[in-house]
C-alpha cells in the first residue's frame, strides 16, 4: 500500500466549510492508508454546493487490484460513502445504470482529489460521452413499461378496501414507475434521488405539481385520485390493457444443460 506522502502534498482539495474540509480531508487520509489507489474523486452535494443538514460524502476511489468494496464510515461527524473500484468494474457500471447513470454522475461531476494514473482522465471522459448519448428506448420497452404500471395499478385497486396499507404501498410503487417512464419516453435519463421531482418539474410542470401532490397527500383516496392523474399524463392507462409481447423462441433448459456439458469436456 502507498503511503509514503501524506494526503495535502499530492492532493487538490475544493473550498468547503471548515468542518466538511477536515471530514474530506480525513476520509482521503483513510483511503491512502488502506487502499494502492490511482486516484480519488469526491462528489455529493458537498462538493456540488447544496448539501442538507444530513449530506454525506461521496468518495470514489480508484485502484488497480481485482477487487471492489463499499464502506460507510463518519469523518468529523459527516456521514461519507466510500466506493472502492478498478476501471474494469467501473466501466461496467456505465453499462449496467444506462437508465439512471449513478456511476458516471460522480466521476463526471465530482472534484478530483488525486490523480495518480491517466486512468483518472480516461474514466471521467467515458462518462461524459455516457451522459451525453441518447437513451433510445424500442417501442416494445416503453410498450411493456406502460404495461406492468397499469397491471399493479389495478392490484392496488384490488387490494384497497381490504387491505388499505397495501394497496398504499403498491400504489406508491406505481407511481414512481409512471413518473420514471415520464423521463423514459422523452429519452431522458432518470435524476438522482434528491433531484428527481426538481428535474420532473423542470421537464413538465404540471406533472411536477401531481407528483407533489400525491407524495405529499395523507389520505389514501387523495392518493388514488392523483395517481389516476398521473397515469393520464403518463402512461395513458390506469388499469388493464390488451397487449402482446412479440413471440420469443426459448431454448430448453436439457438442452442448455447439455451444451454447458459438452463445453466443460
């Protein structure tokens, strides 16, 4: 492990507060101990300028070993999270968060505290190309979207006379699924938690404004009012609908098992 420096004669550091500078400054120190990295980057809405009273670090750390680890740990009284990865990992996160791209966010918008390898600047550029491509979605993709919203929508409806605290958590799932295919079919990307319904409202106010509505409505009938709201601007359905998926040649599970057999000889 390389600790032959201390953390201020290689790194560059932003200007926060005080307290958060030490927090900062002491989770670095801890990676440098624990970890051979090529380079750290912090991100979050410290680093962003728009922290809430319980904001925490988000530190993405970069090495070469074969391995990844997430570690959750306080600097100073600050809550940080600690993602430890190598390129090969990272790179397959960009693939993997196409819809709501996590990974890339943090290493194209995070401040870059220390930068030991070319692999840094390689990284970072991939996410900005990531963040910049079209999400193209087939019509069969938002086709089934629509589907499976409108089909828990009714078992919400289903449920809510017997059991109400079901149908509620049903039909928050529902409507968090209409407001994602909102993003969706506009070939937008889905925001980061904290952003979400500021980006919703952005992209269509009206939709903002239900949205608030509903999440913030104490009454279950309220609820289901304005999620029937949401599914007309949405989705377009709010219950069954006819629908067929394209036919799909499978491939049978014996023959699957003799092809792996006749692999391993």
């Amino acid at each position: 492990m390389s600790s032959a420096l201390a953390p201020d004669e290689r790194c560059r550091w932003p200007e926060l507060p005080p307290r958060t500078d030490r927090a900062l400054r002491a989770a670095v120190h801890f990676v440098l101990e624990r970890f051979d990295v090529e380079g750290v980057i912090a991100a979050g809405t410290h680093i962003s300028g728009t922290p809430d009273a319980r904001s925490d670090l988000d530190i993405y750390v970069i090495h070469a070993q074969p391995h990844r680890q997430r570690i959750q740990k306080w600097f100073e009284g600050i809550p940080a999270e600690i993602f430890v990865n190598p390129p090969s990992s990272i790179r397959s996160y960009f693939v993997e968060e196409v819809d709501r791209p996590s990974t890339a966010h943090m290493l194209a918008g995070g401040f870059v505290v220390l930068e030991r390898s070319p692999v840094v600047d390689d990284l970072r550029r991939e996410a900005h190309a990531w963040l910049q491509r079209p999400l193209d979605k087939s019509e069969l993709q938002l086709t089934a979207a629509r589907y499976f919203a409108a089909d828990e929508f009714d078992n919400a409806r289903d449920v809510r006379e017997r059991n109400p605290a079901t149908a509620a958590r049903i039909l928050n799932g529902v409507v968090d699924s209409m407001l994602d295919y909102a993003f969706l079919v506009r070939g937008c990307r889905l925001p980061r938690t904290k952003a979400y319904l500021d980006d919703l409202n952005k992209m269509e106010p009206h939709l903002g404004e239900l949205a608030r509505r509903y999440y913030l409505a104490q009454d279950l009938d309220d609820r289901f009012t304005v999620a029937e709201q949401i599914a007309r601007r949405t989705i377009e359905e709010s219950g069954f609908f006819e629908w067929e998926s394209p036919l799909e040649t499978v491939t049978p599970p014996e023959t699957v098992a003799s092809t792996n057999a006749n692999t391993d000889l």
